[in-house]
C-alpha cells in the first residue's frame, strides 16, 4: 500500500479524529473527492455530507458533517467542519430535525446570499435522507 | 469590651462563612478542570483557522479584498467587545478586565473616536453601566451553562450584522486569556478587520482553490469570528474558576486566621474573668 495520509477532523469544541488513513472521501463544494497521499495542495468548502475513512488505524468509519472546509496538501488533510456527528449517530429523525432548520433559515433569510445558501443546505441534507 | 458571648457568636458566624468559601472553593476546582479541558480542546480549530485564512489573505489582497478582511479603511467608529463572567466572587478577575476595557476605551474617546459598547456577562455590563450606559449596543448574558457553539453564535451574528451594514471600522474584543491557573490576563485583541499573522518563513505553499478564493474566504471569515467569541468565551470560564479558586481559597485561609485570633482572645478574657472571681474570693475570706 502507498503512503498514508494523516486525517484530522476538527470541530470548533474539540479534536474528534486524527489519525493515518489510506483515503478519505469528502462531500466537496464542487462534488465528492477522494483524498490519498500526495494529493496536491488545495483548499475547499464542504456542503453537508458524510466523510468516508478507509483504511485508518481502526476500523473505517464515517462521519456526518455540517459544512466546513477542508485544506488539503500532500502529507496532511484537515478538516474543519462547523458540526460533525458519527454516522453511527445519525438516522432519519436527526437528518428531519436538520432539514426543518434548514428550512427555517430559508424563511428567515434576510440577503440573498444566506438564502440561497440554505437552500443548498436542505437540497443536499435531502438527498442524504433520501438515501439513507 | 466584647463579653465572653459575644465572641463566641462572632467565633460561628466566621466559621460557617468559612465552610461557605471552602464549599466554593471545592466547587470552583472540580468546575476548573472541565473548563480547562474545554478550552485547550477548542484551541485546535481556533489554530488552524488561523493558519489557512492567513494563507488564503496573502494571496487576496487589494480592493477585491473582503470587508471583514480589509476592514472600512477607516479607523473612526470602534465597536468594543467586552467578555466578562456573569458571577462574582473570583477576586480581581472581572474588575481586571473591567479596568482594561476602561482604559481601551477612555484612549480610544481621547483620540476623538466614536466608541460603542457590547457586553457579554452581566459583571461587565453591571460595572460599566454607570459611566458608558449610552454607548451599549447589546448585552448578553453567559448563562450557567458551559459556553457553546449556541452561544457564540448569536452574538457573532450580530457582530456581522452590524459590521456589514457599515456602522463601525474596527471591532475589538476583550477579555481573559487564561494562561495558567494562577495566571489570567486579561487582553484586547482586533477582531475586525482580521488579524492576519505574517510568516517569516519562506513562501506559502501554493494552493488550489475550490470553488475559489474569495468564496472560500467570504465563507471562512464569518466562521472565524464565531471560533473567535466561543474561544474567547471558553477561555474566560476556564479564568474564571481559577480565579474564583485562587480567591476562595485565599478567603478561606483569611477566615482561619480570624478564628485563631478570635479564640485566642475569647480565652484570654474568660481567664481573665476567672481570676478576677477568684481574688475576689480570696480577699473576701481573708477579710473575714
């Protein structure tokens, strides 16, 4: 196996996850992206989505998260996401419960720009649900 | 002069204010830790925020720069954050910052500028009603809780609201930096327009950008000032029970001291008392 590249997972109350993993997949801005050793540098925001591990030093695991963004460079990815919940945590009423917030916000908007931001936060917290 | 009674009144009333302080003190030492913890666990993010929007700022420059990044241009109108705890009884620990904001502030009017005022905590909103009533913009209160996300947010939000209608030029916040638990010092940092730190070492690796710089930033920045306020909040409960710690315990230590004296001179007075019975029995039979 190539090189591993060294995760971290962070929310703004604490540490969640650092360790050495083969990929990781995250729910980019611009579509789903797997990261392995030696990706080039870059920078991304996150939509809401799950963050896949394979291959860390435990089990493969999963984790919903909430927006954020991910730096990225070829040894290290960081991920900073504004909520991130384990996937083991997450079913169909929490993802309910997101959805109507999201759709609160929509109605609560006052520019353009956060609206149009929610929006986009209950189409992809909708299609999760769909899929689940 | 003060009757054997009297004392030994004065004698409980200092104890059960002393098992109050030690009660508090035990209390402020178990609440230490958890806060502790919690503020060293949020530094991770607050770190690394830090980092990429210096990276992203170096290459984001010029008029297309954000506001929050760039700030207005002008440095007329300040917005002043103070962060203080919403109880007492931690020794100088809110006064300290108190005191700091005071003098921030008074600089800041002896310069001519227009200064408004936020408060979070009721200490800071209670001390510095008298003089700067009028300049309040918004207070908030802590709450009993341990500072969140929850709380941060709103007030962040109104910080960018304000910002963003153009109002202010330069925000500043204030408050404890929790360095060890016998330390907290209280300091002023800018938080609009950002602080961007400058790297001495060699260029900023070069970065892709998805979807681009300047969304990326306009996301991140607001982000930052929340990260900002929770970790300024977090720091300020972690000072706070130190303090509070640091105080009681110096309370309770005063209070044994008192008790010690007290009694001491309650005996001697009951001694005294006795001995004069006893030559007043003596002389009476020898009279006789």
């Amino acid at each position: 196996m190539a090189d591993k590249i060294s995760f971290e997972l962070v929310s703004p109350e604490r540490l969640l996850l650092s360790e050495e993993a083969d990929m990781v997949t995250l729910p980019g801005a611009e579509g789903d992206m797997g990261v392995m050793a030696g990706h080039m540098p870059l920078v991304t925001t996150l939509r809401p989505g799950v963050i896949d591990v394979k291959g860390g030093s435990q089990s493969d695991r999963r984790y919903f998260v909430l927006r954020g963004f991910a730096e990225v460079n070829p040894t290290k990815l960081t991920v900073l996401a504004e909520e991130a919940i384990p996937m083991a945590q997450v079913d169909a009423a929490v993802l309910d419960q997101r959805i109507r917030d999201a759709e609160e916000d929509i109605l609560q908007a006052k520019t353009e720009g956060i609206r149009a931001k929610a929006v986009e936060t209950a189409n992809s917290l909708k299609a999760m649900r769909a899929g689940l | 002069m003060a009757s054997v009674k009297d004392m030994r009144t004065r004698i409980g009333s200092v104890k059960s204010t002393q098992k109050i302080t030690k009660a508090l003190q035990m209390v402020a030492a178990a609440k230490l830790r958890r806060s502790q913890q919690a503020a060293e666990s949020a530094r991770p993010y607050a770190e690394r925020m830090t980092k990429v929007i210096a990276n992203l700022a170096a290459g984001v420059s010029g008029p297309s720069a954000p506001l929050l990044l760039a700030g207005t241009g002008k440095d007329q109108r300040h917005l002043v954050v103070v962060v203080t705890s919403d109880r007492g009884l931690a020794g100088g620990f809110n006064s300290g910052i108190v005191r700091l904001a005071r003098e921030h502030i008074a600089a800041l009017l002896g310069q001519g500028k227009d200064v408004k005022i936020i408060t979070v905590g009721r200490k800071a909103r209670d001390q510095l009603r008298r003089n700067f009533s009028a300049r309040f913009v918004a207070t908030y209160e802590v709450g009993l809780k341990a500072p969140n996300l929850e709380l941060a947010k709103p007030i962040a939000e109104k910080l960018l609201e304000l910002y963003l209608s153009g109002e202010y030029d330069v925000v500043t916040l204030v408050s404890s930096k929790y360095k060890s638990v016998v330390t907290q010092t209280p300091t002023a940092r800018r938080l609009i327009p950002a602080v961007v730190e400058t790297k001495a070492a060699g260029p900023a690796p070069f970065y892709e950008y998805e979807p681009d710089e300047e969304t990326i930033l306009a996301a991140l920045l607001p982000q930052n000032i929340t990260v900002q306020i929770l970790s300024a909040l977090l720091e300020n409960q972690a000072g706070f029970f130190a303090a509070q710690m640091t105080a009681m315990d110096n309370a309770t230590r005063n209070a044994g001291d008192l008790i010690n004296t007290l009694t001491i001179k309650m005996n001697r007075t009951r001694q005294a008392q006795i001995t004069k019975e006893l030559i007043e029995i003596i002389s009476g039979a020898s009279a006789l």
